[in-house]
C-alpha cells in the first residue's frame, strides 16, 4: 500500500484528492493548520492527520518523519490572488519558501518519494503569448503568483541539481461546490441563486465584510477579464498522473476554453431565469491592481503523455454551482 502525504488536505483540491487515492488504496496522511474541514470531515475514519503549518519548517520535517510517504502533493497555499496584495509576506513565506522546506525534507528524509507541486497559471500574468503551454515565458502580475514561481523554478532547481523527482502542476482556475465563497466563480453562483430565491442582503460576505449580494446587487470588478475554468475533481486525477510517469516534468492543465466573466455571470444568472444585467455592478474596489491574462490553457502535452483530458463543460460546471448553493439556501430558509 502506498502512501501520499497531502498538505492542505482540508482544501477543495485535497478533499478531492484524498477521495480520488482511498479509491485506489492509498494510506492518506493530511497536513494542515486545522483539523478536519467540512470537506473532508466525511473521510475521519480513513485517513490520519497531522496538524502543522507550511511556514514552519519544524512542522513540515516532523510531518515527512511521521508519514513516510511514497508521494507528497503540496497542495497547501495562501490560495487568494487578490488577497496576496494586502499578505504579500505571509504569502510569499507559505506559497515559496514553504514549499522549498518541504522539497528539502523530503530530500533529507525520503529521497526516493515523489513530490507533486501545485503551480499556478497565474504566473503566466500578463500573457506572453496565448494560449498558454509549458515554454511559454512566465510573468507574474501579483505577490500570489512571484511565490507560486518561486516554488516553481526551484522545484525544476532541485529536479535538476539533486534528482529530485518533482513534478508540477500548472493548473488553470479548477472549481467546484468546495471552492471558497470569495473565488469569482463561488460568488457569481451564490449571488445568481440568492436572487433566484429573492434574497435580497445574503448572508454571506465578501472580501470587504459587506453583503455578497447588498440590496439586490452584487458587485464585482474586471467584468472583462477571461479565464479558462475547468472542474477539480477532474484536475486531481492529473496531479496523481504527473507522480505515475518515468521522468518529472511539468504540465499544463486545462480546458482549453477561454470565457469572460461576463459570460459567467450570463450563464449563472440564465439558468435560474434572471437577466444578469439588472443585478451585477462594477465596483473598482474588487478590481485587482494588476489584471491577468487572458489565460488559457494548451494541455495538448498532458493530453498526449498523460492521457488526461478535462469532462465536465463550463456550463455544467456552472450549473451544479447554483444548485448547490440553491440546495444550502433552502435547507436554512
């Protein structure tokens, strides 16, 4: 029985992975700052934790010591783009040299375990070239995406310099009902559903302490910005793929499909019947400084050396989005 040892396995991206290894009798040991989340608290019984923390190097040491792991996936991360700016320090300590402590103590521990990296299409920022493989230029535009390089490159340092197996993923936006209220995604379902159901002031709240949906109306920055977003429980099958291959490498994962957040709060709002016009509102506070893209993946490389390819479309995506929320609201109502 193999082991994987999963940081940030309370996240969207860990609870989809942990499910995907126990399928495929893994021993799970799960690395975070809080014990059992609401996503993976239905796998209690299946898996050890370890509670610690990605900036502290005594915790990821003992962590790699405890579990021994065959593979470690760094999933754990600041994971908020817009956030980094106001956490540039912590987020840099976390998403960068965290994950370097980490490469290093499975080097002085478990030379021989195979690490996965959680890399970021942000870091193509504003765009070299479109779409976006594995050698097109890198140019982060924000503190999350300069730390999510930093691990990158020296992730491909230590592959080359120690034989490290390493391999990384460059995962464009992955969403699911499990994706934090504050990714756009997340909002822009939430709030279609709040008005659906004629809520007018959500409960939740955004990134400013304020209603998601305040009086009717939600507000969002860049409506312009296009991104090319895809389903997470697809893209932890890719992750498991990379650590299965001959040679470390790195991969781009994606649709390949290029959408507007226009076109998101188009599609959102017409499944539940409403004209996305009337209710969303530009408020440059929710703008980044720094605007990325337009990202869009070409995954033809994990496509021909994994045999990965995406299933579930944007629209479904979308859709199961709303319903979820739909679901929550009216079990509280």
């Amino acid at each position: 029985m193999k082991t994987a040892l999963i940081t940030g396995i309370n996240g969207q991206d860990g609870s989809y992975l942990a499910e995907f290894l126990l399928e495929k009798n893994y021993r799970i040991v799960g690395f975070s700052k809080n014990k059992l989340s609401n996503h993976i608290k239905h796998l209690e019984d299946k898996i050890e934790f370890i509670v610690g923390d990605l900036s502290d190097a005594d915790s990821i040491y003992n962590a790699v010591r405890m579990s021994q792991p065959d593979e470690v996936y760094n999933l754990a991360s600041q994971s908020y783009p817009s956030e980094s700016w106001n956490k540039a320090i912590e987020t840099t300590k976390i998403n960068g040299v965290g994950a370097q402590i980490l490469f290093d103590a499975v080097r002085d521990i478990k030379p021989e375990c195979r690490v996965y990296q959680a890399s970021s299409s942000e870091m193509f920022g504003e765009v070299k070239q479109t779409p976006q493989h594995e050698e097109v230029p890198f140019n982060p535009s924000n503190p999350y995406a300069a730390a999510k390089l930093y691990a990158h490159q020296i992730a491909n340092i230590y592959r080359k310099s120690y034989g490290q197996f390493i391999s990384c993923g460059i995962l464009f936006n992955h969403e699911s009902p499990r994706r934090g209220i504050h990714f756009i995604t997340q909002k822009v379902s939430y709030a279609a559903a709040c008005l659906k159901l004629g809520i007018a002031n959500s409960p939740l709240l955004n990134e400013k302490g304020e209603p998601i949906v305040k009086d009717g109306k939600l507000s969002l920055g860049n409506l312009d910005a296009k991104r090319d977003w895809g389903y997470a429980a697809d893209y932890v099958e890719a992750m498991w793929l990379m650590l299965q291959q001959e040679k470390a490498d790195d991969f781009v994962i994606g649709t390949g499909k290029i959408k507007t957040i226009r076109e998101l709060c188009e599609t959102a709002f017409s499944y539940v019947g409403l004209d996305w016009k009337e209710y969303v509102i530009v408020d440059p506070r929710f703008a980044r400084p720094t605007e990325t893209g337009p990202t869009v993946a070409d995954a033809s490389k994990a496509e021909n050396l994994l045999g990965w390819a995406s299933k579930k479309s944007f629209e479904e995506l979308i859709i199961e989005l709303v319903d979820c929320h739909i679901l929550k609201m009216n079990s509280i109502l």
